[in-house]
C-alpha cells in the first residue's frame, strides 16, 4: 500500500503585500507628479 502523499497547490499564491505595495507606491508618485505640476502651473501661471 502506498501512503497518500500530499500535492502542493497547483496555483502557488504569491504574497498580496508585494503587489499592494507596487499599486499604492505607484499610485503615490502619480498624484506627487501631479500636485507638483499644477502648484507650478499655478505659481508661474
């Protein structure tokens, strides 16, 4: 008789924080990039 062995999972699940963390850094540099662009085009304006 053989003993059941156990699969890995088919689909290994990456971490959730490593993408979340991408998303808001990106998220954050984006609305940077954008505050700084009007306070400029305001102050020169």
């Amino acid at each position: 008789m053989s003993a059941n062995r156990k699969r890995p999972p088919a689909l290994k699940q990456k971490p959730k924080e490593e993408v979340n963390r991408k998303a808001l850094l990106w998220i954050v540099s984006a609305f940077i990039v954008v505050v700084l662009a009007v306070s400029l085009l305001l102050i020169f304006g």
